[in-house]
C-alpha cells in the first residue's frame, strides 16, 4: 500500500502546467466510440479513470493506443455492448457510456453502478431520458438491459435537476438519433460544452451548449476527429488551495481562466490576489488566510461541489468562522473527520458545515475517504506542523496526475511511500 508522506509547513512557489479535465476525458473517450472513424484526443491525463476508461473502449473491441498525453480509439472494429460488472464497479461514471454504446449499437448491458463516497448515486434522470429517446430499458438484479428496436429518435426532455452525466448521456444518445431533441434545464458546466464541440467537430448539430437549453439536430453518422481536451478546472483550483495555505504563490499555465471564474471571488475573499491571462492564473496568498462567510455549491456557473473539499481544508487555519452549503451530494463531508485529526475545528449539521478556523494544523495520519476529500487532506497536510501521512491513494490518482511531483516542484516536502 502507498502513502504520501508531507512534512509541513512549507511555503509553496513556483509554476504549474495542469492536465487535461478527467471529466471531460471520460465523456469524450465514450463519444468516440459513436464515430464511423478513429479519433485522437489530446491533453488527455494519465489517471486510472481513463485507465480503466481504455478497458472499456477495448472491451467493446476498439482499437486503442496512448502516446503520452494523446489517446488514439478507432471504433470500427468495436461489435461489443457490455460493460463488465467489475469495471462499473471500479469507474461508477462508466455510466456515461450507456448513451454511446445503445446509440451505436442498439443496445448495451451494463451493472447499476453502486453509490459511492459521496452518497447514493441515482441515475434516474439518466434512464428517463433515454427511455424518452426510444430506449426500453429493464433493470433487473442490479443489471440494466437497455434495446432499442430500430433507431433512437429525438424527444423533448425537461431535466429536473441540471444533471451532469444525465446531459452527457442525452448529447451522446440524440447526436445520431433520427430527429430533433431538446434539453430543457441542461447541466452547463465546461465538460458539457467540450463534449459538444467534439461532436459538432465530428459532424453533429448541436446548438447552445453551456446554456440551459440544448437543441440536438439527429445526424445520421459521425466522423472521428483531432481533439484537445480542456484544462481541469478542479486539479487547477486545488493547486490554488495548495498554495493558498501555505502563504505562497503559484503560477498555473494551460488553464481556461473562464471555467474558475465561480472560485476566483473566494480565493480573493480570503485575501489572495489573482491575476488571470490567456491560459494562466496567478495566485499570491496573504500571511494569513481570512474566514469566507458563506459558500454555497451549485451546478455551474456556481461554486462547484468538486472544490467544496480542498477549499474548506484552505479555510481550516484561515482567521474566523467560514460557511459551507453542499447542496450537491448528500454525503460529501466524509474528509471532516479526518481534517479534526489534523487538528481543524469544523462542525457539520447536514449540508452545513461550519469551519472555526485554527492558527495550526498539527500532522497526523490521515485516509483519504474519496477523490477530492484525498486531495483535501494533502493540501492540509502541507500547512500542518510535523508529519502527515496520507492513505487511500487509489483515491487521489483517479484524478491527480503525479499530484507529489508536482507538489515537489513548488517546493513541498513530499514523497510516495510503498509498504
Ligand atoms: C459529475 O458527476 C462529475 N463526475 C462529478 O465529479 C461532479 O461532482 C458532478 O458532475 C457535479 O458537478 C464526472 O463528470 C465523471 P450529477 P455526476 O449527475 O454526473 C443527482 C469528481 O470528484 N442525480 O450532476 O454523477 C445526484 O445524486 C466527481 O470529479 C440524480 O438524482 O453528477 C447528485 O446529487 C465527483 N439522478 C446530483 O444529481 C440522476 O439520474 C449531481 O449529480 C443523476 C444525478
């Protein structure tokens, strides 16, 4: 088992390139599979979720090869519809693939995928949508078995909720389907409009993505294409946080200024100075960090529910009571108990937490109880006085390429450590 061993504080400076956005790689390796040709996708990271994204795509009998940062999926040979128990189980958002698979090949066989950390993960929004598609779906003992006789065809379909995965589904489903589908209440955030481009570029008609409403003019095929995924927008923000703590400054290169734009007003509520270009932030923290009175996450363009766990370790040692409503997931506070270990007071009452921000952290060993609860407790750790030790790395690298090389560049005092 590895973990990253920190020893704190160290003042973090220096300049990072952030990777290509893990969730926008994953819709994008599912909609290559709908192509008549091979595509490339570029700045893809290198992170177990795409791992296991690739055995999914060669599970379905694509051809895949990965050059550094470039992925290579020719589908043509892909005649597969299942998804195999064991991968849903290690990726839930395996579930992006339904849409692709049922749209290609007229029907698809997949395992519920199970909850995860962050409370139950439904995917209602998800099944309505396709069935509306023309999709007849069982599911039965934890099996979905989705047929479509023929064609999918357009539909209206009014989202209850601005579902991430379930938009990428329907824009996956509806790009090849037989007529027009629109998306009322869409989700809006970047992946969204990345995910379009790459369809609209591989022929599709797809109009006003990262708005509410989507209108999916059906075409009959897709041809592959060369595409460059955007910048991780959450990696980007938690390196921010990183630096943020530790009273340092960070230079990030490759980022999408627009897509931080919900985080920006809170790193400068809390007295850090931004300054943004082209594809760079810059970050200077304050020697102490001040309280921030209320965040509240929400579908973008709010405060985005992925970042919720890295800021609040930010905001443990800043000065004052600072305020967190998760309205997102309904169990995303799991790293709580393991920041007290470091010596953070935060009390949490439901989707409220309230952070009574300490003059220091102390280390200790901590486990990481999901993705971004991980890459909360090492961004503590680097402000912690001592040694933290951090575990459950399987966590972490699902979404943090190389996170202790980088960190070593801007000058911590960490390593991975194999037992
Ligand atoms: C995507 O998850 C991201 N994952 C999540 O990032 C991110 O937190 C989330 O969007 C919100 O931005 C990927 O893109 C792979 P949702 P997704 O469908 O699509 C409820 C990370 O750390 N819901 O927008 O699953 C659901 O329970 C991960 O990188 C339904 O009720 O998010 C949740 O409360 C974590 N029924 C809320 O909507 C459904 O059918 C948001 O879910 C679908 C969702």
């Amino acid at each position: 088992m590895a973990t990253l061993q920190i020893r704190g504080p160290v003042r973090l400076s220096g300049e990072l390139t952030i990777h290509g956005a893990k969730n926008s790689t994953l819709p994008l390796m599912a909609a290559a599979l709908l192509c008549q040709g091979p595509t490339v996708l570029h700045n893809c990271p290198k992170l177990s979720d795409v791992d296991v994204s690739v055995r999914i795509l060669r599970g379905l009998g694509c051809r895949v090869k990965r050059e550094g940062a470039s992925v290579w999926i020719d589908p043509v040979p892909a005649d597969g519809f299942e998804i195999p128990d064991t991968l849903m189980r290690e990726m839930r958002s395996s579930i992006v693939f339904l849409g692709a698979i049922l749209a290609k090949m007229g029907k698809a066989v997949l395992s519920f995928p199970g909850g995860c950390e962050l409370g139950p993960r439904p995917i209602d929004l998800h099944l309505s949508a396709l069935r509306k598609l023309g999709a007849e779906i069982c599911e039965d003992y934890g099996c979905l078995t989705c047929t479509v006789t023929g064609r999918l065809h357009g539909a209206p379909i009014s989202l209850t909720f601005p579902s991430v995965g379930a938009t990428e589904n329907i824009l996956l489903a509806a790009a090849t389907a037989e007529g027009l589908t629109v998306i009322t209440n869409a989700a809006r955030e970047p992946e969204i409009c990345d995910l379009a481009d790459f369809l609209n570029s591989c022929g599709a008609k797809i109009h006003g993505a990262g708005e509410s409403t989507i209108v999916i003019q059906g075409v009959d095929s897709l041809s592959g294409c060369d595409h460059k995924v955007i910048p991780d927008r959450i990696v980007a923000a938690t390196y921010l946080c990183a630096a943020a703590i530790t009273g340092g400054s960070i230079l990030l290169h490759g980022v999408e200024p627009s897509h931080l734009t919900p985080m920006i007003p809170i790193f400068e509520e809390c007295g850090c100075i931004l300054e943004t270009d082209k594809d760079m932030v810059w970050l200077k923290a304050p020697r102490r960090l001040s309280r921030v009175t209320g965040i509240r996450t929400m579908p973008y363009p709010g405060f985005p529910t992925d970042a919720q766990p890295p800021v609040m370790a930010m905001l443990s040692i800043a000065s004052g009571t600072s305020m967190f409503v998760e309205n997102i997931f309904e169990s995303r506070y799991k790293h709580v108990g393991e920041l007290l270990r470091l010596g953070a007071n935060i009390k949490v009452e439901g989707r409220v937490a309230v952070i009574e921000g300490v003059s220091r952290l102390t280390g200790a060993s901590v486990e990481a109880p999901d993705l971004r609860g991980g890459a909360a407790l090492v961004v503590a750790g680097l402000a912690a006085h001592g040694s933290t030790s951090v575990s459950g790395l399987r966590h972490i690298d699902r979404g943090y390429e190389s996170i202790e090389n980088n960190l070593i560049q801007l000058g911590a005092d960490i390593r991975r450590v194999y037992s």
